[in-house]
C-alpha cells in the first residue's frame, strides 16, 4: 500500500427533478483509496452513496468537485476521453440487484463474455467460453450453469455471475454497490466471504458500498461513513468500531445485533438528533488516519 489509485476531492453532485426542487445528493465530500485498500463506504439509504459511486465511475458527471484515478482526472472531459478505454477496462462495478444489471436474455456464458466482447479484449484462455469457464469455477459455480439464464438462478448465483463478469476483465478497481443487500443473509455471509477470497488473491483496490456497518467491518480496512451527502466521520475499520466519534456513527453501531443473547437484551439503541445536525466545513484528525465532520450544532451563526 502507499499508492493512491482513487483521489475524490470536494466532490458535490446535485438533481433537478423537476422545476426549482434541488437535491444536493453528494455535498462537499473528500476522500482517497490506496492501491490494494477496501474502502467501505456505509450509511443509511438516501444518504448519496450510489451517487458517489457513479460519479466516480463516470455514469454522472459531478456538478463540483475533482475524481482522479491514478494521474488521470476523470472529470475532466478531455483526459477522461482519451484514456476512455482503459478506465472501462480496468474499472469494474457490481450492482446491488443483479435481476436488473444482467441481461435476461442472454446466456451466463454471453454475460461473462460480454465485457470482454465489447472491449475487444482477448480471452487470456482462448477462447470467450473457456474464459466464461474458468471465472465461473472462480466464484464457486459449475461449468452447468453456462447454458443457463439468470432468471434460472438463484439472488447467490446471480450475483456470483454479475462478480465473475467483472473479474474476466481482470480489474484493479471494483466498486460494489450494496451486491449483498438483496440477498438472504447465509447467503450475504458467502458472496461477503468470496470477495474477501477474491480481495486477497487479486489484490484489486476495492469501493464497498454498504448500508450497515456490520457487513463491511468484515471486508474492509477503512470505512467513510456517510449521512445526507456529507462523510461525517473517516477512520480504519477496527478504529471506527473502538473508538466511533460522530453520534451519527454511534447510533449505526448501536443498531448492530450482538450474537450473545445476554449482552443484546442490554443493548441500548442511540438514536441520532437529525436536528442538531448543523455540520461544519471541516474534518477534525482524532487520531492518525480517524476524521470526524465538525459540527456547528448549538453555535449562534
Ligand atoms: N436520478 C435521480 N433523480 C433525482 N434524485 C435522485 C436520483 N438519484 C438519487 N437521487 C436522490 O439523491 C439522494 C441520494 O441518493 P443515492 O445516491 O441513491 O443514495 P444511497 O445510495 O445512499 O441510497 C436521495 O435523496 C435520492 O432520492
Ligand atoms: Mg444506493
């Protein structure tokens, strides 16, 4: 690690659905992921984290704010078009429903294949069905269910298909938004497992996006948690559960489910004041690498 691969800076994105009404989905926000870093990026629905994702992914143009990936600005229109290419290759998104994200009408073998197809990508074992094989057997699923088409499959299978589809392009980056959130959660534990298999054997730079702070306390080194298009609070995972600063954060971990029946009758929910939230311009170091949003809550302005 010591290599920045993503670097989001002062990022703002807003939606104008219709006439004066203004969303401010993504407001101000900053925040780097290092090469071979899982960065999690939690908070509750509503609170911009697709929008994120997608302005880092150049599905939206951000209203302000710079994305660079390695020394490359992707919001700058002339240098993303002209590494175009390689950004779609070597960048690779998950989605949360992969009902909606995979083709139906397709084979599983034409869904691996096709990123490969588009890009003009050689197989690197010959052939696209070879390759389809392998990255199935990758993520844990017979060389059967090649013929087959999604709505066969079930929520696991299709997600495992919509991973192996991103693996074939071999990414650096893998940006997941909520794979897991649709799924039951014995099956949650084994897509969460196979990313972290995967994770390790790849080495790839990984965006998780998650809504609650249990699944990516497993997965990820760093955490941004997110509320009303702000990251409130930044720190490693193990640091963030320890030593949680900002009360938006203490309420998210005060809604984790403790597995010792004892100790969960005693837990006690926090609940977070929405309205003394008057957050400030600036993030507060707690501790090397721990970030908290100031908050100007109770300061005559
Ligand atoms: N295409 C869109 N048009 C209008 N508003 C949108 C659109 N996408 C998202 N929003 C709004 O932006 C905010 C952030 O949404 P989103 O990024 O999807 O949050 P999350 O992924 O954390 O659930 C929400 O208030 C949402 O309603
Ligand atoms: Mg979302």
């Amino acid at each position: 690690m010591g290599k920045t691969l993503v670097k989001v800076e002062d990022l703002v994105h807003e939606f104008r659905p219709a006439g004066k009404i203004r969303i401010r989905a993504v407001d101000h926000i900053s925040f780097q992921i290092e090469e071979g870093e899982v960065f999690g990026l939690v908070g509750e629905s509503g609170s911009g984290k697709s929008t994120v994702a997608r302005c880092v992914m150049n599905v939206y143009k951000p209203w302000g704010g710079t994305v660079w990936y390695k020394n490359i600005c992707t919001t700058e229109p002339k240098s993303y078009r002209q590494n175009k290419k390689m950004l779609q290759t070597r960048r690779q998104m998950i989605f949360q429903d992969s009902t909606s994200s995979l083709n139906q009408r397709m084979k599983v073998k034409d869904i691996i294949a096709e990123p490969m197809v588009i890009s003009r990508r050689t197989p690197p074992r010959g052939s696209c069905r070879a390759e389809a094989e392998f990255q199935l057997s990758y993520v844990g699923m017979e060389a059967s269910y090649l013929e087959k088409y999604p709505w066969e499959l079930s929520g696991g299978m299709r997600q495992r298909v919509a991973i192996a589809r991103a693996l074939a392009m071999e990414p650096e980056f893998l940006v997941a938004d909520e794979p897991v959130a649709s799924l039951d959660v014995s099956i949650q534990a084994q897509i969460l497992n196979l990313f972290k298999h995967l994770q390790k054997e790849h080495g790839f730079t990984f965006l998780f996006i998650a809504h609650d702070l249990s699944v990516v306390r497993f997965l990820c080194d760093r955490v941004g948690v997110m509320y009303r298009g702000k990251i409130v609070e930044t720190a490693p995972v193990k640091e963030l559960f320890n030593n949680p600063m900002h009360p938006y954060t203490k309420a998210l971990l005060s809604a984790i489910p403790i597995p010792d029946p004892v100790l969960e009758r005693k837990r006690k929910f926090q609940v977070f004041d929405e309205d003394a939230f008057c957050p400030g311009e600036r993030m507060e170091m707690v501790s090397p690498g721990h970030f908290v949003l100031e908050n100007n809550g109770g300061k005559e302005i």
